[in-house]
C-alpha cells in the first residue's frame, strides 16, 4: 500500500520553517503583559508576521444595549491590567456576537426537544433555550435586577466592582433572576468569554494571539518531536502562530 | 415506505475502528459487502491538514468530530427512582461520527489489558473468597483467555505501529516496560516517544517509591513506518493537537487510512456514507435477521437485506440498535434477568496536580495523544486488596497529550474564577504545572443499566438510549486510595524540581454527565459462556440471533482501569477470524448455549 508522501514532506517543510523562525526570534508589537514574553526566553526583536487584520468592527447579534452588558461582563472577567490584554481589547465581545449569531448560537450540537424539566445538576442543561435566546432573555433579567437594586442603574452602569459582586451572587445562586437561572447564564458567558480569549484569533478574539503570548502558547502548527528533549525543563524562544498566519 | 435493495452477503453497521477491521479482514473472502457509515466520508488530505486541523474551538471544543445529539442522544439518570433527562449536549463522552468513527480523533493510547481482567471473577474469588464480592455486583470473567487473545493484540499493536517499551516477552521479564503486563510474543513496533519533562519527573519519583514506572503505549509512530499491510505511517510531530482532532501527518493510528483502503480491495465491497442504519430487521421468530434499514443522504428510507449483519456502531449504539430491532432479552432490573442492556460500566478518575516555581519548564503544548509515563502497580490485582476491601484498581500516569489554552489552565484551588487574580494565576501556572491521573476500573452492578426512554425520541422517532448510572462505593473507596498514592508521587517530586503545591484530584462522588471523563463506556451486550448473563459468546455472535455479530467494548463484562481500544481491536481481529474461517462455511451458532 502506498500512500502518498505529501504530508511527509510537508512536515519538513514546516519544520524549516520552525527552525528558521526560532532562529530569527520572535516578538513584534506586544499588547500590555509583554513581560510574559521575556519569561519565555526571547532574544531577537524581529517584528513579527503581521498580525491577522482585526474582524470588521461592530455587532452582527447583540443590540446596542446587549452589547454593552457583554462589554461590561467580560471586562469583570478578562480585565485590563499589567498581567495580559483585557477581554474587551482583545475582541472577546466581538468573538461572542459572532458565535451567538452563527451556528453555536442557533443551537448546533443541542437536543432541544421537549418535554422539558430541571433535572439534577448531574443531569446539566435543560433550558429549551438556544444560547443565543439565553443570552437575550438573561441579560435583560439581569439589567432588571441591577435596577431594581441599585437605583435604576443597568448592569453596564454599575462600578466594576458592583459588576463583579452581581455576577458572583448570580453564579453561587445568593442572588436570582425573574424567571432563568442565573448561575447557568453566568457559567455560560464564562465559558464563551474564556473561549474567546483563548480561540484562534481567527474567531476574532484572542487578537494578536495575546492571550497566547500571555501564557506563552504557541499556536498552531507545532513541531516538537526534537524540542521536547531539547528544551527539557530549559526556556524556549517562542514563534506564534495562528491560522491565518499559516494561510497566508 | 422502505425501498428494498438486491440482497448481499455482509452487511456491516459503522465505520470506525470495529467496522474497518472487520471490512479489511473479510474482503479476502470476495463476498458482497456494504458498509453503512451515518456520517461523512473522511481523508488525511483534506480533512486534518494543517492549519485548520489545529483549531480547538471548533473541534475540541464544538467537537465538529463527534456525534450531534441534535439528531441523536441519550438520557441519562443516576438511579431509577428519577427521571432521566436528555443529554442535551455532549459531555462525559464523545462518540465519533464520520468515516474512522472516534478512531480519528482518539489519544492513541493502545493498551492491552491484563490476563487478570480477562478472568477477573475467578482470581478474585480464588485470592480473597466470595465474601469480597458485594452481592449487587455482576462480576463476570471473559470468555476468552489473554492467551487465546496475544496474537490478536499484537496483531492490532502491529497495524496501529504502537510505540512503547516491552515489559514481559514470553515471560521474560525486560528492564524499563511494564513488568505486570501478560507475556507478549515481541515487543512493540516502534520504540517509545521522545520523554517530556514532565514524563521524567514521574519517572523518578514514582520509581523513588518503588514503582515500576515505562512509557505509556501509544498508537501515535515514534518513527515512520511501514505495518504488515504495507500502509505507511508518518513520524508524530508531538504537535499537541491530538485527542478530538484528526491527525496531519498519519501518524496517529486511524483506521480511515490504515484499512479502509484496504477493504477497497475487495471489488465486492462498497461504503455508503451518510447512511444512518435505524434497525436491523428479524424474521417473525426473532431468530433471524433479514438485513438492515436505513436513511440514506436523503432521508429516504432503505432495506438492505443481507445474509449477515455486524453491529460495529460504538458500545452504547450498538446496545440501542439492539434493543430496537429486539435482538436478545432486554434487562430488566427488577428481577435481573435478560442480557440487553446489563452490565453497564464505565470508569472512575482522579489524581493530583503539581504546581512548581517558574523555573521549572513542562511546556504541555508539546505532545501526543499516547505521550506519557505510566505505573501498573496499582491496577486490577497487582496489589493486595485484602486490607482495602474493593476490588479493582487504576492505572496511573503523567500525560503529556496537549496544553491547549480553552482546556488546559491549571490553577490552585482557591484562584478565584475570573478577574485579575485569575489571569495572573493562569499566566503563572501554564507552563510550571503538570497532572497525574488514575484511571480507575469501574464493576457492573444490577442497578447499573441501558434500556429505552419511555419519554423522549431522536430525530428519526426512534426511543433514545435511557442510561440509568451512578459510582458505587467500592470504585469510591479504590478511586480514593489510589488518588493519595497519586499524591505521594507528587510529594515525592519535591527533591527532583521545586514543588509550590501538590493538589489531590477529588474522585466524583456521584456520576455527572457534563464534564468530560473518557469515551470508555462499556457492557450493555457482554460476551460469555451463559446466555442468562451474556448477550453474545466468545465469538461476539449474538446467542439468540446467530446471523448478528456485535463488536466493540459492549462486550466486556465489566470495565478496566485502562483504556479499552487494545481489546477492543484484537476481539475484533478474533471474531473477524471466527467468521471467517468458520461461520462462514456452516453459518449457525459457533457455541452452543
Ligand atoms: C476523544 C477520545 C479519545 C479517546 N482516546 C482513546 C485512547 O487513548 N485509547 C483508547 O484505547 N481508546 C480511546 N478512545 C476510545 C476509542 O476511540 C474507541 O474505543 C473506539 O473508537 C471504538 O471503536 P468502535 O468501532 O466500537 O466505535 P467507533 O470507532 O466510534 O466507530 C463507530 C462508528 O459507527 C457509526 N455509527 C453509529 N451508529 C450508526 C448507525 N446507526 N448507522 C450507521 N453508522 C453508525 C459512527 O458514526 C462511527 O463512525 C477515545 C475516544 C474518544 C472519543
């Protein structure tokens, strides 16, 4: 049996341009949080490919005041700091629109037929809601909430710490809402806005592999059959990559 | 109404790892074959190419691989007193769906299990008396020898060019492999994986203890390689994307590209895909099947009569193709009897993990599926259990299989969930943390079952799965046990690196379907010498349906704390074998009850 040597050669091909790449360096236009870099052993100061050209801006599913909530939520979870980019500059409400208006949000992967009951938490969801009619409907409960507890204000009006005070009663079930389950909704922006940092920048978050350079992951397309001995427990320069950057 | 088709010999229900052994060992026989796969087609080039291959989102986490439950699913409870609900989404497993089935998008790690789990019923009553056994659980030995089955695990070792490190070649016990494994004829076929550091520290430490530490089997090709069948692998990259993705470089053992080309040989065998097999039809005796019904692409609905149907559509699939089509007795609880659905198992785990200051480098992006150190020390009955009091063990490990971020984010119990506290602990810990897991083996017992949902339906009206399940004490009691030895290992890494914390990985006390634990379930048609407490024979033929084969890990009576595929690949090598060379000239039962 033969099967052709295409992926073979391929694989040297990628591993030339690992060793040249590493060679070179890394680095190029850092968001806040470069010290992770250092950490991870650079040297060079070669620019980096160029990043992949940011997502249009603006919202294809969440209406002007959704999107604010999501903005308002996702900086309590991914805040801007020193340590690594914020979930908002690094497009992870941008990243949530777009998986609320595609397939995920539109309920992919998701048995939906009734009848519909809580169950035990060993039993998990159970809503008759698709991710994208949960999050319409729980952030206008919340918003009610946040009004109704402090003066009139919405989620996105509140200090950053109140926001994170809400969730966080939310999550561990101190607080509730009119009629979802509040912990459940704040697991799930959670889990997508965790998504979003972490995904290929080709989701529109994660922009310029930040989140992946805050960490010191690489990316795509490793090649590590002779590093892992190499760097054994030894700091190794980093190149990052993304898909687009492979596409091009 | 169905569309009747000409008749053929062999009809076979999946495409995955059961499915393509099955096709590529019988094409020789030159007979009709149809394969009815429910999902896609599948090749290396270009399904798995690099660079799409690496998206963990879409594929690891929107697991674009596996099974949609939108159109087919379970439902699940812990115990008969409630009602089961559907299993809206995936979670605890992860059954494979396309050309390859979960065969594409496993780890690799390709063990065989123990001569004592082939016979585990009588070495317990034999070594610690029939008290030890608790009266609510079925345990059951093989039908087959580990003996019977070494050739047929070396054959699947071979065709897979698993990596690793002899332990015992014809009872010659070798330095560095598995001293507790059966005696095998040879070693593996290719030597073990490159070693991570975090493979090394538990090494040492875990030896430091006294325990017999090898490089875990993996089906991912240290080197390339040619199998006996001539199919050539490529050398793994460790690139770290390898459970739940598929694999760029053939170096991943798959069957959509190590046999099913092969079963193409057979000019008489053809695959039909997106063919989704809704029952097996019987005669009115319920004795014989007449052939398959399926959809096609279309939704249009098919008869394909066949003088022979194998079920190769996953453990849990093949019990509910059984229990639609009527195919043996159902289980009923209550009064323990029938066979269809009983001994449903599954695994139980744990660990601990290991948090070191930043000048220790795991770098857990570099990996494979199969990449790790293991112990077999505290498996099955390698130690002894009359002190403790349960049956069973785990084996454990340290893998290196991916440190892809959305997953992979170690942090102290105590992190707060998010905030910049989070973010500095995810950052921190990435790269200086390292887990060691159990796998733990998991007993059948009478309350433990699969039949059908009375209530809910899937996308073709056909009743759901119902899986009725929960952890019982004595996997509770040994799943602990061995999480404090998973701990000592860790405390045992303080001299080798410098150790901030070593944190125990509780084992669940109940059984939840959300978070994912392994694609390892088994039973719900074991095989066995009695037709009151088998629903197949040695020889995986259905006791009350000869003309109906049924491969895969819902044959084995209880599970192991290893990963099944090893067994599952050489049982169906046996059957394959079996059919063969003798079904085949006498169709009729090959046992008699
Ligand atoms: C993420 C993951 C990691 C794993 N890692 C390991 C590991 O490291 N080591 C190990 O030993 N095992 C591992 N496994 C388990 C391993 O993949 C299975 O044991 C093995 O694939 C089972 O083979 P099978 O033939 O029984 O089923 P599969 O390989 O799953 O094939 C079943 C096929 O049947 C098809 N099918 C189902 N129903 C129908 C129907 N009604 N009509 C037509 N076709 C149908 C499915 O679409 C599928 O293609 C892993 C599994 C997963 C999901």
């Amino acid at each position: 049996m033969s099967r052709d040597s295409a992926s073979a050669g391929r694989g040297v091909d990628r591993r030339h341009f690992v060793a040249a790449a590493g060679a070179a360096g890394f680095a190029g236009a850092l968001p806040a949080g470069a010290p992770a870099l250092a950490q991870h052993g650079g040297h060079g100061a070669a620019p980096a490919r160029a990043a992949a050209s940011p997502p249009p801006a603006g919202y294809v599913f969440f209406m002007p005041p959704e999107a604010r909530f999501v903005e308002a939520a996702v900086d309590v979870f991914i805040p801007h700091d020193d340590v690594g980019p914020g979930g908002v500059e690094a497009g992870v409400p941008a990243f949530i629109d777009r998986q609320l208006a595609g397939a995920f949000g539109r309920g992919a992967g998701l048995y939906l037929q009734g009848p519909f009951a809580d169950g035990a938490p060993t039993q998990g969801y159970q809503l008759p809601l698709t991710p994208a009619e949960f999050y319409r409907a729980a952030i206008r409960e919340i918003d009610e909430l946040c009004r109704r507890e402090h003066d009139g204000k919405r989620f996105d009006e509140l200090p950053a710490a109140t926001r994170d005070a809400v969730l966080l009663a939310l999550r561990e079930g101190r607080a509730a809402l009119a009629t979802l389950p509040g912990a459940t909704f704040v697991a799930l922006l959670l889990q997508n806005a965790i998504e979003g940092y972490f995904a290929d920048p080709i989701y529109g978050g994660n922009r310029d592999m930040g989140a992946w350079r805050m960490i010191g992951f690489p990316g795509v397309g490793g090649m590590y059959a002779t590093a892992i001995e190499e760097h054994r427990n030894a700091p190794m320069a980093v190149e990052f990559r993304s898909i687009a950057d492979m596409q091009r | 109404m169905a569309t009747r088709l000409r008749p053929v010999d062999i009809v076979i229900v999946g495409m995955g790892w059961t499915g393509a052994i099955l096709a590529k060992e019988l094409a020789e026989t030159g007979l009709k074959i149809v394969a009815l796969e429910r999902g896609g087609p599948r090749q290396t080039d270009p399904d798995f190419q690099e660079p799409h291959k690496d998206d963990e989102l879409r594929y690891a986490i929107r697991t674009e691989l596996m099974q949609d439950v939108q159109r087919e699913t379970l439902t699940f409870r812990n115990g008969a007193g409630e009602t089961a609900l559907p299993m809206r989404r995936l979670g605890s497993f992860l059954p494979g769906e396309g050309v390859g089935g979960a065969g594409v998008h496993w780890n690799g790690v390709t063990w065989r299990w123990l001569p004592w789990d082939h016979q585990a019923r009588t070495r317990t009553v034999e070594r610690y008396g029939r008290r030890i056994i608790p009266p609510e659980m079925n345990l059951q030995d093989w039908p087959v020898s580990y003996a019977e089955l070494e050739p047929y695990y070396d054959k699947f070792e071979y065709m897979c060019g698993v990596s690793g490190k002899a332990g015992n070649i014809a009872g010659h016990l070798q330095p560095g492999g598995n001293p507790f494994e059966g005696a095998r004829r040879r070693d593996y076929p290719n030597p073990p994986l490159p070693q991570s550091h975090a493979g090394a520290l538990f090494d040492a430490a875990s030896r430091a203890l006294g325990y017999h530490p090898f490089p875990a089997p993996a089906a991912n090709a240290s080197r390339a390689y040619v199998n006996p069948d001539g199919v050539q692998l490529g050398a793994c990259h460790l690139c770290g994307f390898c459970e739940r993705f598929g694999c760029e470089a053939d170096a991943k053992a798959s069957p959509h590209f190590l046999l099913l080309p092969l079963a193409r040989r057979n000019r008489d065998f053809e695959l039909r895909t997106h063919a989704r097999v809704l029952k097996v039809d019987l005669d009115a005796a319920r004795r014989r099947a007449t052939g398959v019904t399926y959809l096609d692409v279309r939704g249009r609905a098919f008869e394909q009569p066949a003088e022979l149907v194998i079920l190769a559509a996953y453990a849990l699939n093949n019990v509910h193709l059984m229990l639609l089509s009527g195919i043996g007795r159902p289980y009923d609880p209550r009064t323990r009897t029938g066979v269809v659905g009983r001994n449903y198992a599954y695994q139980i785990g744990g660990g601990a993990t290991v948090f070191f200051d930043e000048n220790t480098w795991i770098h857990p992006y570099m990996g494979a599926g199969g990449l790790g150190v293991a112990i077999d020390d505290l498996s099955a009955d390698n130690f002894d259990h009359g002190r403790f009091g349960f049956i069973g063990g785990a084996s454990v490990s340290c893998m290196s299989s991916s440190g892809r971020p959305i997953q992979a984010r170690p942090v102290p119990n105590g992190t707060p969930s998010w905030g910049s506290a989070w973010k500095a602990a995810v950052k921190r810990h990435y790269n200086h943390t390292l887990g060691i897991g159990l796998q733990g083996s998991v007993n059948a017992y009478d309350r433990n079952y699969l039949d059908l949902d009375p209530t809910y339906r899937d996308a073709f009206g056909r009743p759901l799965l119902r899986m009725t399940f929960d952890f019982h004490d004595n996997e509770k009691r040994m799943a602990n046990h061995i999480a404090d030895e998973c701990v000592r290992i860790g405390e045992a890494m303080r001299g080798l690196g410098n150790v901030l914390q070593v944190q125990r990985g509780a084992p669940p006390a109940r059984y939840s379907i959300v978070p994912y634990q392994s694609t390892h379930n088994t039973g719900g048609a074991v095989m066995g010498t009695n037709p009151q407490t088998s629903a197949v024979n040695r020889y995986l033929q259905s006791w009350d349906v000869p003309n109906v084969f049924v491969t895969g890990a819902c044959a084995f009576p209880q599970n192991a704390g290893r990963n099944p595929t090893g067994p599952v690949g050489a049982l169906a090598y046996w059957a394959a074998e079996a059919i063969k060379t003798r079904y085949l000239r006498r169709p009729g039962p090959l046992v008699r009850a």
